[in-house]
C-alpha cells in the first residue's frame, strides 16, 4: 500500500529483500550477523507475549467457571498486571537495525547504547529521516510520514 503526500509517494510497509533467507528489521533493512542473536530472541519475546495471553485468558475462564472462588476486582488486577507486562516485553525487544549508528561502530553510540539495534520503544521515537535514510541505503523505499510510530 501507498500513501501519496506533497506530491511523492510512500510505501506504507516495508519491502523484504528478494533473497527471503535475509532476515530484516521491522523496517526492512538486513539484519547483520552480529545483531541475528538479539533479533532471534525478539521471537522468542513474541512468544512469551503469546503465552501470557493464554495465561489470561485461563484465568478469566477458571474466574467465571468458579465465581465464588475468585473476587472480579483481584481478577482485573491479574489482567492488568499481565497486560502491563506484555506491554513491557514490546518495549524491550529489538525492532530496528540502529538508524544512528547503523550498526558499523556502535560502541561509541549513545542511542543504542553500543547495541547496534534500538528497542521497540526507542524505535517508536527514532528521527523518521534516520530512519528512512537507513532504509534508501538497502534500497528500500521511505516510509510515509507519521509511519514510523508504534511498528511502522
């Protein structure tokens, strides 16, 4: 999908490279071997997400299955509290290949913090020119503006 501003076009989503065995960022730009590691374990934080929602999910139904036993207000906690930590874990993980410093010295980056990646939260408040620029160096086009909020 498109989104055409100020007479130029942008791609909404990003493009994969052609060789589908290249793994990327949320953005689209080749992850380097160094960072497959850290982008490995964003899977794996997915999947902790995942199971936490099927934990919620199990105690609502054992809460409404046996009502006596459980008080709704500790069972709203219990939720918020799973809530507020799957929120956390999305923060936490890698999202993208650091626009600041591109991953080639990030020892001495003080956006990544010598990570080479920005996090989900640090991600969602990157430069969209960084990143973009980030992006037209794999050859991928920009996002739109105001894509790069929450993923995008």
């Amino acid at each position: 999908m498109t989104v055409t501003r100020d007479g130029k076009t942008f791609s909404q989503r990003a493009h994969k490279p052609t060789d589908p065995n290249v793994p990327t960022d949320t953005d689209g730009v080749p992850i380097k071997d160094a960072l497959k590691p850290a982008f490995t374990e964003a899977a794996e934080i997915e999947r902790w997400r995942r199971k936490l929602s099927r934990i919620d999910s199990k105690i609502k139904e054992h809460a409404e299955k046996f009502p006596a036993v459980y008080r709704t207000a500790v069972v709203q906690d219990i939720h918020a509290s799973i809530k507020h930590i799957q929120q956390d874990l999305l923060e936490e993980k890698p999202a993208i290949v650091c626009c600041y410093c591109g991953a080639d010295n990030p020892e001495g980056c003080t956006e990544c913090g010598g990570r080479g990646f920005l996090r989900q939260k640090l991600a969602w408040s990157a430069r969209e020119d960084l990143r973009n620029m980030n992006r037209k160096t794999h050859g991928i086009e920009p996002l739109a503006e105001g894509m790069s909020q929450h993923g995008q």
